[in-house]
C-alpha cells in the first residue's frame, strides 16, 4: 500500500521542489487495502502511552461527545463530527501544520497553529490548547527535536498559541510517522476519550475506513499491493 500526499501549499509556505516521502506497505494476498493499513496501525501502541495524559485529564479533546450513554446516539453524533469538523476544520488543518514541519518551516507552523484558533469558539480553543500544553511536556525530555524544539521554544515565549494538532504535527514529525498514521492516532485519541465513560468503551471499528475517508477527501493516493 502506498500512501502519498501530494503537497499543495502556498510557495511561500514550502520550498521549491519538496516532496513527501513514500511509505510502502505489503498486504497479504486476502487483505483488502483496509485491513493492511488497520494492520500497520496496531504497530503504535506506544502512542498511546504518548497521548495518555491526555485521555485521563481531559473529558473530550475537538469531539464534544453527547450527553446519552446509548451508543447508537454517540455513534451518530460521531459521523456527523466526522462529515463536518474531521472534514472540513480539522484534518486540513493537521495536514497544513505537518506539511509545514516535514518541510522544517517555522513560520509556516506558526501561521497554520493561528489561523486555526480564530476559527475556535472559546470552549474548542481552551480544550486545544490544554492538549497541547499535556504533549508538549509529554514530550519535553527528548532530545535532537529538531522543529518541534524551534516550536516549543515559539509557545513558551508566546508566538504561536500551541494548539494540539500543530504539536502533534510537530510530535510526529519528530518520530517520522507519516500523515496516515497521523491522522489515524489523532482520531483514535478523540474517540477513546470521548468514550472513556460508556459502558465497554467500544472500539473505533471503522478507524482505517474513516482514515483512508480523510485522506481521499484531501487529494491523496492509497493504492494497495498484492
């Protein structure tokens, strides 16, 4: 399976001729591209002790989940999260903020991590930059961080607010996971904290379907090999 994402921004956002890196993935002879890409993803599961702080902290991240503990009511106000706010505020703005860390541009960080929160009401920027405060000292003892030292230093002396999906681009950068996985780990962490308190705390069954959504919906290429 290859996943690439043709970068479109600005020219003043990227340098000339920067391209993104290609990640191969082999799927077995009876998986579907689906099945492959939620294989690879079970590889992280040190994420989650990266985004724990995180889920025991806080009672939701950008998905306010309902107040109803019936899980078809949750799963309804999850797609309809998914269609609107995943699709048109979120992911784009998670692909900006690691387009401009994979291209080590500062600035262009800074820009996107912004612009972002002027379009947050209040509550959605408070819950932001809490989860982003909670992974930056998650991350904060390790060493050669490159662009997301240049970040942290740029939200300790207040040039960039600090919001979670610009320190998670830079966090990723660091650990060069791709924008699939990105993308994936970010969207499992809104929905195992919004589920902490339901009775079983469900699985996101269709985390690969919904990923591999996102990135079509944003000019990429998913091609499976067998």
């Amino acid at each position: 399976m290859d996943d690439e994402v043709p970068r479109q921004p600005a020219a003043e956002t990227l340098p000339a001729g920067h391209k993104l890196s290609r990640v191969t993935l082999l799927a077995e002879a009876n998986e579907s591209a689906d099945q492959a890409l939620d294989d690879w993803a079970r590889g992280l599961d040190w994420v989650e002790w990266l985004f724990s702080s995180i889920r025991q902290r806080m009672t939701h991240l950008h998905f306010q989940p309902p107040t109803s503990t019936e899980l078809l009511r949750f799963q309804i106000a999850w797609e309809k999260f998914a269609q609107e706010s995943l699709q048109n505020l979120l992911v784009p703005q998670l692909i900006k903020a690691w387009q401009a860390a994979e291209a080590l541009q500062l600035e262009a960080l800074i820009s996107a991590d912004v612009r972002f929160g002027s379009g947050l009401s209040e509550g959605e920027k408070n819950q932001s930059l809490e989860a982003g405060q909670l992974l930056l000292k998650a991350t904060r003892g390790a060493r050669y961080q490159g662009i997301l030292k240049q970040y942290r230093l740029a939200v300790e002396e207040g040039r960039t607010p600090g919001h979670f999906l610009s320190v998670w681009a830079a966090v990723g950068h660091f650990f060069q996971l791709s924008l699939t996985n990105l993308i994936a780990e970010y969207l499992r962490l809104e929905w195992q904290t919004a589920t902490r308190d339901l009775p079983g705390s469900p699985p996101l069954n269709q985390l690969p379907q919904l990923t591999s959504r996102l990135l079509r919906n944003h000019s990429p290429v998913l091609r499976a090999i067998v």
